[in-house]
C-alpha cells in the first residue's frame, strides 16, 4: 500500500511540475507579445512624432523665409519687421479676450 501511496504522490509530483513548466511557458509567452506590442506601439510613436517634428520644422523655415521676403520687400529694419509681427499676432487673436488694446496697424509705420 505504501508504495502505492509514493507512486501517487510522484505522478502528482510531475503532474504540477509539468503544470508549472506549462504556467512558465505561457507567461513567457504572453511576455513576449507584450513586449513586441509595446515595441510596435513605441516604433510607431517615435515615427509620427518625427514627422510631425519635420513637418513644423518645413512650416518654420517657410515662415521664416516668407519674414525675411517681406523684410526686404518692403525695406524694413528689424524693429519694424518685430513690429509688424507682434502687431499681427495680437491682432489674429480674439480682440474680445485682450487685455489691452494695441493701436491700429497705421499707426506701426
């Protein structure tokens, strides 16, 4: 009977040895795919914010080239094309929210 008893006891034994190695396997598993989510998920994000980076940088660059076209256009010095660029920024936004008003762009010259 005792050796009944032992012989249970090691198939239960290697039934939960064989559980846990199988508990092990699936949870590397399921590590894995995690980490390649995330991996995919972080490729992903670093591309779109690399295109958005270069796409203002491209906005930038026109917008600058546009200033200094502008500048010389139309003679102005530094203080004046400052000028003209304030003015037009305060003036784009809500005159309802101001705080304080700004005098007209005729006045700028």
């Amino acid at each position: 009977m005792q050796d009944n008893e032992i012989n249970t006891a090691l198939a239960e034994k290697n039934n939960i040895g064989i559980e846990l190695k199988t508990a092990v396997g699936n949870a590397t598993n399921t590590m894995d795919v995690v980490i390649n989510k995330a991996k995919a998920q972080a490729d992903a994000d670093i591309n779109k914010n690399d295109a958005q980076m270069e796409s203002l940088q491209e906005n930038i660059k026109n917008q600058a080239q546009a200033y200094a076209g502008l500048k010389a256009n139309l003679g102005m010095n530094n203080t004046q094309l400052l000028k003209y660029i304030k003015s037009q920024a305060i003036s784009d936004y809500d005159q309802n929210s101001l705080v304080v008003t700004i005098p007209s762009r005729n006045t700028l010259a």
